[in-house]
C-alpha cells in the first residue's frame, strides 16, 4: 500500500488559500457593516438632526415675530394692518401690472413680501411653510445652497423668483428624502388643499392648483414668472398671477427628474 506524501509547498499553498479567503471574508464583511451604518446615517441620522434643527428654527422666527420690531410696534402694526388689508382679504390681488397694490420696482426685489422688510440674507431662514395635509411645518431660507439650506431640513427659496404674496412665481425646493425629507409626500397633495406661508407681517395661504408629476432637471421654465414646462407643455400657465411652485426630486432617492407641484394664492391676511 502506498502512503500519500504531503510535500511541504503544498501545505504552505493550502494554508495561502484559507488566509486569503478568510481576509476577504473580513473585508467584505466590514464594508457591509460600514456601508449599512452610512445607510442609517442618511436614512435615520440626518433625518433625526435636520427635523429637529428646522423645528427650533420655527421656534425661533416665532419668538423673533411676536416681540415688535419698533418700540411698542403699535404705530407698524396700524401701518400694516391697514396697508395689508387694503390690497388683501379673501380674494387674491389683481395680478394685471400696475394693480398690485404696490409699485412694480418692489416687486422680486427680495422684500419677504409684505413690503416693509429688506431682502432676506442668503441662506437664512425668513418665512414658514405650512401644509396641513402633509402635516409640515418647516422654515424657508433664502438660497438652495444644500449645504446651508437644503441639507439642514429647510425649504430653500430659488433666488431670482418671487417673494411670498408677489406678483409671478414664489418657487421653493425641499429634499424628498434624508436630512428632513420635508417634501418626501408632496405627491400626496391634491386640487384645494392649502399651503399657508408665513412672514414677520402677513399670512399668504395658496391653493393647490396642478401638480406635474415628473420633468427633466432642466426644465427651468417651470420656475418662470408665469410657470409653464418646457418638457411637457400641456402643464403650466399662460397667465399672469400669484403663482406657488414646489419642487423635489423624483423618484424617491434618485435625483434624476423633479415632481412640480403649483398653487395659487388665494387670500392673505396679517399676522
């Protein structure tokens, strides 16, 4: 009977193999524990750290908006409250130029749109939006900087379109998913539901009016002072008037195409 030899190259070989599939047993098993802590990270973490940050930002333009920006303010409520009602009630304002209730040299200028504020700073937040339907409440910053706006759970104002209560187009933008997601259900919204906007001096509520569901990312028409889309023409206006555009990416955790939603404003009233 013949007895195997087992030379030495061979064990050595053997033991080659079992090291080299263990180490990459190891390295895969560590990319999958780091690649499903990033995943928690964006899913779970930025959500948890924008929802809160934006809600104490609420918080804060709450406050600042209740203590008078003039002495006892009585004189600058009077002032506004008149001036507000005289252009505002249940009924939007005439959008024909010239009938807007003030000059057209303030209109996009950056006021906050009730025409005694200066232009917001970049990046920092001015105005709250409110959608019943959605449940959300969430600040608006001047500016779609990720970094500074959009990441930090904010709605951000498309600098070059109009201010809150203007005549033409206020469109804002939101993350539909991680830090915050505060547009994640905005496909939700249908015809008549209300989104309210609110400044240091007015209330604006707008009425949900159209919504199209998927354009190219460069479909830079749709946030024009009439709002129209390039892409898909039968979605937009050929009118002018008080315009609200809200736009995120589409599908969900993609960004390859973006969901408009429009509304029209319907009433504004003091704060």
């Amino acid at each position: 009977m013949r007895v195997p030899v087992v030379r030495h190259s061979t064990r050595r070989r053997r033991a080659l193999r079992r090291r080299v599939l263990w180490s990459g047993a190891e390295l895969l098993v560590t990319a999958g524990v780091v690649l499903l802590l990033f995943v928690v990270h964006q899913v779970w973490w930025t959500n948890r750290e924008a929802k809160q940050g934006a809600g104490r930002t609420v918080e804060a333009l709450e406050k600042q908006w209740a203590v008078p920006a003039d002495g006892d303010g009585s004189a600058r409520r009077r002032s506004a409250e008149g001036g507000t009602r005289a252009r505002t009630s249940t009924a939007p304002p005439d959008p024909t130029p010239g009938r807007t209730g003030r000059s057209e040299g303030s209109r996009g200028n950056g006021n906050d749109g009730d025409g005694t504020s200066a232009a917001p700073h970049a990046s920092s937040a001015y105005a709250i939006l409110t959608i019943p339907r959605l449940h959300l409440r969430v600040p608006v910053a001047e500016g779609t900087s990720k970094r500074h706006v959009l990441d930090k759970g904010y709605v951000g104002h498309y600098t070059g379109t109009q201010q809150p209560g203007q005549a033409g187009n206020f469109a804002v933008a939101g993350h539909r998913n991680t830090h915050g997601e505060p547009f994640r259900y905005v496909n939700r919204l249908r015809k008549g539901d209300t989104v309210e906007v609110e400044t240091r001096g007015a209330v604006y509520t707008y009425a949900v009016d159209r919504t199209l569901p998927r354009t190219s990312a460069r479909d830079g028409t749709t946030l024009a002072r009439v709002p129209r889309s390039t892409t898909h023409p039968a979605y937009g206006y050929s009118e002018p008037g008080y315009y609200l555009t809200l736009t995120t990416c589409t599908p969900e955790y993609t960004s390859r195409y973006r969901l408009v939603v429009w509304a029209r404003l319907t009433s504004m009233r003091p704060r």
